[in-house]
C-alpha cells in the first residue's frame, strides 16, 4: 500500500482478534523503524516498554480499581475483560527536560515515532490504539511498567494486534484547515 493510502486508511481499532499475534521481533523491528522519526538535535528521546503478560495482568487491575472507584463495578469489570483480550501492549515514554522547548520538540518527536509505529503496525495488517487515558497519569501505573516519573514522561499505551472490527470514519473537507498567504 502507497503511504498516503496507509495513512488515509489507518484507524484506531478498540476490539482485537487474540489469537493472531505478531512476534515481539517484529514489534522490535517496527521501533527500530519508528526511531527514524525527525527528532531535533537527534535526542532520540523515546523509551519503550514491552509489557510481558504479569505487567498486563497487574494494569488491568490497576485499572481496574481506579474504575471500581470513578465509575463503579460494572464499568470496571467489562474494561477490564476488554483490556484482557488485548493482545499486544507498548507503553511508550519522553525524557523530560527542564528546558521546556527542547520537552515541546522531544515530545513532538515521540508522538511522530508513535505515529510511525501505528502506520507500520498497519501495513502489516495489525491494528493499534493509542490510549492517554487517566491511568497513564497515575503513578502507580509508573510503578507498575518500572518508569521513574522524575526522568520520563508517559505519552500512552499502544494497543496493538488483529483487529476485529475496522471502524469507518471521514474528515472533514482540508480547505477548512488551510490558510495561503501571498
């Protein structure tokens, strides 16, 4: 597929097929091509988690507490049956700096690598989700994945695998978003 059709049919996918799995060497190549993203003064400044299923396994709890408390059990128990048949997860992170341009153009580069994961993902037929949901900003979930608050920053979970269902959606006309000067 030619990257403007990559890009124009790539979707966010909520629901997976969990027993069509692509390899953690696969994955592993797909964020070696990611990493090529533009990144000012090359900082390279992302960082990947793999989650093994013990880590899933304590998120999903995790998250399921938060729930059980902001939106009570039923909630609760249906996200985390969902969240359980996800079969691929990557916790993306930023450094931080305290020179707040150089954090504005890093993260902007973690959010192209994202982007590049998620087209990857998709040529090769899996789907993905980029989730910056509440518990990305709770520092049990740093705890969890082992990521020291103090020098990065999450930018989401990354869902990923078969999906199951491809949802349709448009945009709007591009002439609304464009602006020529002379």
């Amino acid at each position: 597929m030619d990257i403007q059709n990559l890009i124009r049919s790539r979707r966010t996918i909520h629901d997976y097929v969990s027993e069509d799995f692509i390899s953690r060497d696969d994955i592993k190549s797909i964020i070696e091509t990611a990493c090529w993203a533009p990144n000012h003064h090359l900082t390279e400044p992302w960082h990947y988690y793999l989650l093994g299923q013990e880590t899933i396994d304590e998120v999903c709890e995790l998250n399921r507490s938060i729930l059980l408390e902001t939106k009570g059990k039923e909630v609760a128990e249906e996200k985390t049956e969902r969240w359980k048949k996800i079969p691929g997860w990557l916790v993306v992170t930023c450094n931080k700096s305290n020179d707040q341009l150089r954090f504005m153009e890093d993260y902007a580069a973690c959010a192209c690598a994202m982007q590049n994961i998620m087209l990857s993902l998709w040529e090769k037929g899996f789907g993905s989700k980029w989730s910056t949901g509440e518990i990305t900003r709770k520092k049990e979930f740093y705890d969890s994945v082992w990521i020291d608050q103090s020098l990065e920053q999450i930018m989401g979970i990354l869902w990923y695998g078969k999906p199951d269902l491809i949802p349709q959606t448009a945009r709007q006309p591009v002439a609304q978003f464009i602006t020529e000067l002379p």
